[in-house]
C-alpha cells in the first residue's frame, strides 16, 4: 500500500512497507501450508500503488520496472522464495513498463518475462477475475481467453461469457494462434501440482 489515494487496497494490504509485507506474507504462507492450503499470491505485480478499481475499468500505475522492483514486487518474490504455488495476476496497466494499457492479466512482459524469467516462477498463473470491468469493458470474453493464453496464463477466472471465451479457445487452436503444445504445458502444470498435493494427502 504505497499510495495513500488508493481506496481499494488499503483495508486489505498488510502494511506501506515493503519488508514488513514481505514478513506477514511469509507468516501466512507457513499458517496456510501446514494446513495443506495451496497459496495464492495476488495482485501481481502490485495494486498498492494505484488508484482507481479495476472492478470498473482500466487502472494504471506509472511506476517504472526499477520502483517495482524496490517495493511491490518484494513480497512476492519473498513468496516464490518460500513455495508460492499459485499468483493471481491483476488487471492494472503499467505503461511504463509495458508501454500501453494492455492490463498486466494479458501482457507476456509481466507473465513471462517479469514473473517466469527474472524472478523464477515456475507455478500456476491464474488471471483475476476477467468479468471485472478493466477487461469485461475492454474486450470481448473470446479475446481476453485467447490473449490471456498467449501471455502466459495457465487458469482462466471467471470469464464474462464462459462459452464465448470457450468457443474463442477452440477457435484460436483451429486457426492456430494458439498452440495445442502450449495448452498442454499449462495443463501438466496443473495436473502436476493436484496429483502432488493427492499423493501428500495419501502419504502415512
């Protein structure tokens, strides 16, 4: 919680700084896993600093990738560090980083490069909510399915129409801007992480 305009994180973020972030979310982490509860990182790459609600439409943060670096992004690399299996991605634009609004959910940068290359994680990547405004109001949910995929989202939430972004699926492997080996990746990665969590629970 870095800016103090910002009305939707700030009732829900542990903290303005970014080390005592850090240490909250690896306490909860430690709760949550010794209950065998998978965790889940969010928003990434931060919504801390933003102002607006992405409920309702585009939300920007004109933080550089350097300022990311020495704030938002800490907690979750702290997270990765300690066994984060899951990080929901959010629908905030970062132009600076990005260079368009294209939210963080849709863009290869963030995913990719950013989360997967330089900071090394290797687990689910499931999207917000894609009903919310930022991208409901801004593409059509066959576009966001397909653009999501493309980026380097492996689960879906919630799509604003679910047979649409389906039938956008099926269509993006028939014209192959989508590629069958690409889904199949996404979905080892799930099946990996259900039937560990399956044999940990059959273990004595």
């Amino acid at each position: 919680y870095t800016n103090p305009s910002n009305q939707v994180v700030r009732e829900r973020a542990f903290s303005k700084d970014p080390a005592v972030v850090s240490d909250m979310v690896e306490a909860e982490m430690k709760g949550l896993m010794e209950n065998d509860i998978m965790v889940s990182l969010k928003h990434f790459p931060g919504h801390g600093h933003t102002t607006g609600d992405t409920h309702d439409n585009f939300v920007v943060t004109n933080k550089t990738l350097a300022q990311l670096r020495e704030t938002e992004l800490l907690p979750f690399a702290r997270g990765i560090e300690k066994g984060a299996e899951m990080i929901m991605l959010a629908h905030i634009s970062l132009p600076k980083i990005i260079g368009d609004n294209t939210p963080a959910s849709l863009s290869k940068i963030i995913i990719e490069y950013l989360l997967r290359k330089e900071m090394g994680f290797e687990g689910l990547v499931i999207t917000d909510a894609l009903n919310m405004g930022a991208v409901s109001k801004n593409y059509r949910s066959d576009q966001a399915a397909v653009a999501a995929f493309l980026a380097g989202v492996d689960i879906l939430m919630m799509p604003e129409d679910f047979h649409l972004a389906y039938q956008g699926v099926l269509e993006g492997l028939m014209n192959g801007s989508l590629k069958e080996e690409d889904l199949e990746k996404k979905l080892k990665r799930i099946l990996t992480i259900k039937i560990e969590r399956s044999m940990k629970k059959e273990s004595p």
